[in-house]
C-alpha cells in the first residue's frame, strides 16, 4: 500500500490492530485448515499494510507540524 493508498471509510487503526491480533491467535492455535490459514495471513499482512499507511501518514502530518513550529519561532 502506497502513502496515497485511501483506507476504507470508517477505518480504525484500534480496532484494526485488535483483528490482527485475533488472526494471530487463531493462527498459533494451529486448528485452522491450510487453506484458512493462508485466507487468514494474507489478510492479515493487508491490515498490517493499513496501520503501516495510516502511521505513516500522521508522522508526516507532525513532521510539517514541528516545521511549522520551528518556523514560527
């Protein structure tokens, strides 16, 4: 996912990284079929792409902040 990826409306960083947590729980109990598994971590690695966009965004966002502070003094 790219820095201008748009996230789905309605996205939440918390309740995202709490559904990865979820995967990663079902998937260490080891009761999944192959197939689920992969369903499973392949979503998984796409949520983690989101949280990693969203994160990057706002650091960006309280860089230009800090410039703009650092300017202004």
């Amino acid at each position: 996912m790219t820095k201008s990826a748009k996230l789905p409306k309605n996205w939440s960083y918390e309740e995202t990284v709490t559904k990865i947590e979820a995967t990663v729980t079902r998937l260490e109990q080891g009761e999944l079929p192959l197939a689920a598994v992969f369903e499973e971590f392949e979503l998984a690695v796409q949520q983690l792409q989101q949280c990693e966009s969203f994160l990057q965004a706002r650091q960006e966002q309280v860089d230009l902040l800090i410039e703009t502070l650092d300017e202004s003094i």
